[in-house]
C-alpha cells in the first residue's frame, strides 16, 4: 500500500463549507419497501430501455423489465417481486421537470429474488463479460449516470494501464461514497481487483479528499501491502470531477475533446465499482443505492433505497422536515437542481437530495453591475474568461461565446460563487448554450428536409424522364407496319379460337 501526498494543483476552485459532517453521524440504513415502486424507462445517459413485461404481469426481485436498447443504453430491474401495475407518464426527477415514461410497481411484501447467476468471468473470458454487464442495468452511480459496460469496453480501442476510483465526493453536503468506503471497504478492494483485471490496467488509484479520515484509515487498513496506492487530494471544490481529478493525481491534462482512456486512464466511481463486482460476484443487477438526505430534516444520514421509491417516503424515514417547505434538491448545492415534487423516484443518479434549509431559502442578494474584478476568472477550474461569456451570452453574441470556448464551461459554479454582484454566471452559460443547442439543431433539420426535398425533385425528375422514354419506347411500335402485324396477329389468334370452339362443339 502506498500513501501519496504529493498532487498537481489545477487552476482556480474554491475552499466551501461542506456541511458533512450532518450526514455521517450513523451508519447507512436500509429503508422499507414502500406499497408502490415507479420505475422511469430512463435512468441513464442515453437511448431509454426497450420494455420486455407487459401489464398485469408478476415479476421477481432483480427480474429485467426493460433491456438495454443500442449501446448507449441501460437496462431497468425489478427492485423487488411484485405486479406491473401500470406503463404511463410520471414526473421524473430531472431539471426540465417533465415527465416521462414510467413503470409502475406494486410489491406483494415477498422480496423473492430470481434465481441470483453469478459471472465465471476467468471461464467465459472478459470479453463476454463485458457483453454481459450491457443488461446489469450498471450506470456511473456519481450522478452522471453513464452506461458502465462502454467504460470497461474502453480497452478495445486504448489501452489502459491506471484504474483511477473517484473518492473525492467534493460537492457539499454529499456523504453517501464517504460512508460506503467506511462501511464497506473491503468489497471495495475486491472490486478494484475486479475492474483493474477487466480493463487489463497495471494499477489502481483511490483518490480521495483529505475531509475523510475515517474512510481513508478504513482503506488503509483493507488495502494492506495490496499495491493499490491511496492519494490523499486537498479538499478543493470541484476536485471530483473527472479531468480535475486526474490531473491533481496525476499531472496529466485531458484536452475537452478528449475522454482519459486515450490517455491510458479508466476512471469510476466508488459505487459504481461495488455495483459491478456484485453483478459479477454475486450475480445482483443494479436496483437500489445509497443516498444521503440532508439539510432541513430530523434525522440527516445516508439509505439504501431501492429505485422507484418516492422521495416523500425518503423524508418520512428521515423523520420529516425541521421547517416545512416545498423545495428539495437533487445532488449539491453547487451543481444540482431543484425537484418539481417530493413524489418524484429515487432513480441510479440520486446521490443526495437537501431539503432546503431556511438560510437556503433566504431572498436573493440583488444582482449589480460586474465590476470586472475578475474573481470569477480566478476561480475557474477551465482557465476561461467567465466575464467575457457572461457579456457575450447575456448580449446573445453567441458565436463569440463559443470562441471564447463556452462549451469547455463544466458549470461547476465557482465563478457565481465568488461574484460579489451576485451575478448567477452559470444561468447565462447554460442558456448560451441550450440557444446555440437549439439553433445547430434546428440548422441540421433545415438541411435534411433540404435534402429530402432535393432527393425527391431528383426522383420527380428520373420518373419523368422514366415515362417520357417508355411513351418514346411506345410510340416507335406504333408504326403502320406495326400496326398491321399487331391486327394481323389478333385475327390469326380469334380465328384459331373459334376453330377450337367449332372443334369441341362437332366432338360433342
């Protein structure tokens, strides 16, 4: 085991208030079945899951309700044994606030799991493993929700040679992967093991933030003289994402353009990890997972919740709100987003839920004129000119926003937090580019009905020429010695047709 200090500090971050410590006081817990389950379709990055149950029908814990359709998909699992009540639109918890297709799943109280088939995966070889895992229903448990099965099929086209485990967990109020490593440490390592002989990689790296003592000892003690190193990074918001990540453990710079398996790294989450080595070792598809509920409620910690259960049912175990208000959100502070209801389902890319407290709720601070101090600029873990895109996107100059490379913006929400004219940047950002989204999308419809409609001139125009050639092809055998042959032909054909009938008639 190797314990590494030294890091490479990435430009700008900010050192926040974590609020941790609310939500690690008790171990995990596991919260009851509730009396109804409603599973959307899609849960992941991606093409949403082809439905393989119909209505009425009684399903198994871990039974497949819905297969990966294309790659870039997942599959959804039953969380428990029950009937499929009903398929309809739900609201989902997502920042649109729309709904979306959704199972529905009454449990009979059972819990009755399928038969649980583990993966031989030194026997059917990795390869087939890896096909295997594209219907586990296995996504980045981080909150981005990615497809696991196209990570670890990243060694078909890169090699890679580092497995990097993202334990920094840097947004505020976030402990479910703090408490998972404490609780769960040596299955941890087990799955590194796992994934690292997957991937093919030579070695495995916990990254994590120095705010975790008591998971990093954990660690320490499970990881022994394993080889697989620890590095302890400084608690800098947004050290937990991925390319700020690995740059601090390793130095390296990933380009925008470019994913870290093209450069020999292969990165995933604590949960994620525990989630496919119990696929393969236990047989057991993804159908719940930890999430921390916060902020403004009795009894702040982390559950293990399965998928489907309502958020209401969440704060109910949490012994319910402090101060009752109707604002819930998804993820942190800094990058989440606020829930349309407290009815929505817990779903794989729910890692924390706040209730929002009273200070959370407080008037917004007026928002003034940019004096053009250039905190944000200092503060941006990108190296971009925040100013300079505030102004382009706010002025709707939007291809001088993505000059100054808009699309780089991570929307990690430091520039807005040290604005002193409480400008929120990240709003502007977002909708910059949901304006040249739209308008690159609204440019790709515009040509292909472009070219539809050129392909079916095109088509008019060969049909006409088709015809025109044809009548040609007719009118040259229309001539009068032509004609004469055609009637000479149809006499000869009558006249042998009566003698046919005279014939049958002298017969009989």
């Amino acid at each position: 085991m190797k314990i590494i200090d030294k890091f490479f500090k990435f430009n700008g971050g900010i050192k926040a208030e974590t609020y941790k410590n609310i939500s690690t006081t008790k171990s995990i817990q596991s919260i009851r079945i509730p009396k109804t389950l409603v599973l959307p379709l899609r849960q992941h990055i991606g093409k949403i899951a082809k439905l393989k149950v119909s209505i009425g029908e009684f399903v198994l814990k871990g039974q497949l309700l819905a297969e990966a359709d294309g790659n870039v998909s997942a599959a959804i699992h039953a969380p428990t044994s029950g009937l499929i009540l009903s398929m309809e639109k739900k609201l989902i918890p997502h920042p649109s606030g729309l709904p979306d297709l959704c199972l529905t799943l009454v449990p009979d109280g059972k819990d009755t799991w399928i038969e649980k088939i583990a993966i031989d995966y030194k026997k059917i070889g990795i390869e087939e493993t890896i096909k295997g895992l594209r219907n586990s229903g296995i996504v980045g448990l981080g909150g981005a929700a990615f497809p696991s099965h196209l990570k670890l099929k990243s060694h078909q086209k890169n090699k890679i040679h580092t497995l990097m485990i993202n334990a920094a967990e840097c947004e505020p109020y976030i402990t479910c992967d703090d408490m998972l490593m404490r609780e769960n440490a040596n299955e941890l390592i087990q799955s590194i093991f796992l994934v690292q002989e997957l991937l093919g990689a030579k070695k495995s790296i916990i990254a994590i933030e120095d705010n975790k003592p008591e998971a990093t000892e954990a660690l320490k003690i499970s990881i022994a003289d394993s080889g697989i190193e620890i590095k302890v990074v400084p608690t800098i918001y947004p050290s937990g994402d991925a390319k700020r990540l690995i740059f601090l453990v390793s130095g390296i710079q990933i380009p925008k353009e470019k994913r870290s398996s093209e450069f020999g790294i292969q990165m995933f989450n604590v949960a994620t990890i525990l989630s496919i080595y119990k696929y393969i070792i236990k047989g057991e598809p993804s159908i719940s997972r930890v999430v921390t509920i916060t902020g403004n409620v009795h009894k702040p910690q982390n559950y293990e919740v399965l998928f489907g259960t309502s958020l209401s049912e969440l704060i109910k175990d949490a012994g319910g709100q402090i101060v009752k208000n109707e604002t819930y959100i998804m993820g942190g502070p800094m990058m989440g987003f606020k829930l349309p209801s407290k009815e929505v389902p817990v779903t794989k890319a729910m890692n924390c839920v706040i209730s929002a407290e009273p200070k959370m709720l407080a008037e917004k601070k007026e928002v003034l004129p940019c004096i053009r101090c250039a905190r944000c600029a200092e503060a941006c873990p990108v190296m971009l000119q925040p100013q300079e895109l505030y102004w382009f996107s706010k002025s709707k100059q939007l291809e001088k926003a993505e000059e100054y490379k808009l699309f780089d913006c991570i929307e990690c929400g430091c520039c807005s937090y040290v604005c002193p004219s409480n400008i929120p940047l990240v709003q502007f950002y977002r909708y910059a580019k949901s304006e040249i989204i739209e308008k690159a999308r609204d440019t790709e419809e515009a040509n292909i009905a472009r070219e539809r409609n050129d392909f079916r001139l095109k088509r008019i125009e060969r049909e006409k020429q088709e015809r025109a050639e044809r009548n040609a092809q007719r009118r040259a055998q229309n001539t009068p010695e032509e004609k004469s042959k055609l009637i000479d032909e149809k006499r000869r054909a009558i006249s042998e047709a009566m003698e046919r009938v005279t014939n049958a008639e002298g017969e009989q």
